[in-house]
C-alpha cells in the first residue's frame, strides 16, 4: 500500500540575488532588496516528501534514520550556516529559492534509494514556499 | 471539485517492536522507539475531504459533521490510549501485530474514516495525514 512520509529539517544560510545577465540597474529593479551588495539570509525550512509501499515488515516507507542522514549529508552539512552563492552550484545560476529547491531535490534524489524522492518543499520565510516534483 | 481539510489533535502512547526479531534487530531497526515501556506523542491528524460545493449550502461537507465523525472514528479509539495495547488495529495478536508507525496510523485512520464519508454522500476521502511532531509527518491518499 503507498504511503507518504514526510520530514522537515532547518538550513540558515544566506544569499543575495543578483546575475550578471542583468545590468546594476536592472538588477536593483528585479531583485529589490534581496539585491543589497552584501546579502541576507532566512531560515529555510526543508520540507522532505518521500513515497513508496509501506514495508509489511516496519510499518514504514523509509527508516527515517536513514533518511536523516541522507539529509544531513547531501543538504544540510553543505548549505547550513553558508554562504549560498559561494556554493559550485550557484556558480552560473541565482540562488533563488526556486533554483534551491530544485538543486536539493537533484542532491536527494541521487542519495536516495530510486524512486522514493516524491517532492521537496522549501519554506523562505513564513509566507513563501517553493515547491519541487522532479521532471 | 474542492477540497477542504478538518484538523483535529489526539494524544497516545506507543513503541515500535517486531516480536519475530531479537532484541538487537529491533533496536537496531527502531532505535529509540524499540524502548518496550512505550513514549507518547501529540499527534496532529489532517483529514482532506473533496467533492463539489453544494449549490443550496455552499458546502462540500458540513465541517461539524466532519469533526464529529472524525471524533466517533478516530479519537474515540485513540486519544489517551496505548496504540500497542489499546487499539484494534495494533494490538490484534502479540505476533501478527501490525506496528503503529506514522504511516501505518495514516492508513488506519482512512479505513476507518472512509465510511463514515461515503456514507454522506456528496463528498470522498482524498488525504489523511497524521502528524507525529511538527517535524514528522505521514499520509495516505488511498492509492493501492
């Protein structure tokens, strides 16, 4: 029986949105604020969305130890407490919470056992979140 | 077709334990929640019900029925109880027992809502999902 498991986990980073596509002027006017020279940064809430039959054996779809360190490994210990647009990842691409949204889901859906991963939820703040489902 | 959600709390008690295993599996499986004396949870349970808006009521179903079905199905059975040792579902045999993990609570709670619902026509069951903390969470939509 499918069964759906879901877990959220806590990154502080920061970030500053800005592309060198765009000139200082269009940069200000599309990013607003978020394009102070300096950056800021938020308290991302993660939110880990994982799919499958329900094991007869453990009542559960994924031992969620194992999805911790999954977590731990590829998401958290890189991006808690870092700067994102230092990341290799951020190199050619703004680090916009959609952009972050979709480099966790790849990162997880690498380490995970295939076909688990169903969707990665970012929260920015308490009034904006991005959702991603793949494809 | 819309869908609205009823959320309602229950506080219960359980442990994770596989009598076919020994110790040392179900611990190394289980970790903490192998502890046989049993913890507890304030759990949280979401119930999404969907079906089209009545056109006299304005309603897809009347949220108190809702929250009394869900109370008579679902907290009557379960709010202050030992999952292990209280409820039907889980404590059915010492070794055929199904193990009360968050999905298999999501799981147990549709079945025993999903009647109640189809019963009030109108409006069916789209998605139960039980919080175990803020943190923690499982769901079902039904799917085989």
């Amino acid at each position: 029986m499918k069964a759906y498991f879901g877990r959220r986990y806590l990154i502080s980073a920061s970030h500053r949105l800005h592309t060198a596509a765009l000139s200082p002027e269009e940069n200000r006017s599309t990013y607003g604020k978020c394009n102070n020279p300096h950056g800021h940064g938020h308290n991302y809430v993660v939110e880990v969305l994982v799919a499958g039959a329900v094991d007869p054996e453990t009542g559960m779809v994924i031992n969620m130890v194992a999805l911790d360190e999954v977590v731990r490994a590829r998401v958290l210990d890189r991006f808690d407490h870092a700067n994102l647009n230092l990341d290799p990842l951020f190199m050619n691409q703004v680090p916009t919470t959609e952009n972050l949204c979709k480099e966790v889901f790849a990162l997880l859906k690498e380490a995970l056992p295939a076909g688990k991963l169903e969707r990665v939820r970012i929260e920015e703040t308490e009034n904006n979140f991005f959702e991603c489902e793949g494809d | 077709m819309i869908s609205l959600t009823r959320r309602a709390t229950f506080s219960a008690s359980h442990y994770y334990w596989k009598p076919a295993w020994t110790e040392e599996k179900n611990e190394q499986v289980f970790g903490r929640c192998a502890n046989k004396n049993g913890h507890g949870h304030n759990y949280t349970l979401e119930v999404t019900v969907a079906g089209e808006v009545d056109p006299v009521t304005g309603f897809v179903v009347d949220l108190k029925w809702l929250r009394d079905a869900i109370d008579r199905e679902v907290l009557a059975a379960w709010d202050h109880r030992h999952l292990n040792l209280e409820v039907s579902e889980f404590a059915a045999s010492e070794t055929a027992a199904t193990i009360p993990t968050t999905e298999n609570l999501a799981i147990a709670a549709w079945k025993r809502l999903e009647p109640s619902v189809l019963g009030a026509g109108g409006a069916r069951l789209s998605r139960v999902r039980v919080y175990e903390t803020p943190e923690i969470f499982a769901e079902f939509r039904g799917e085989a």
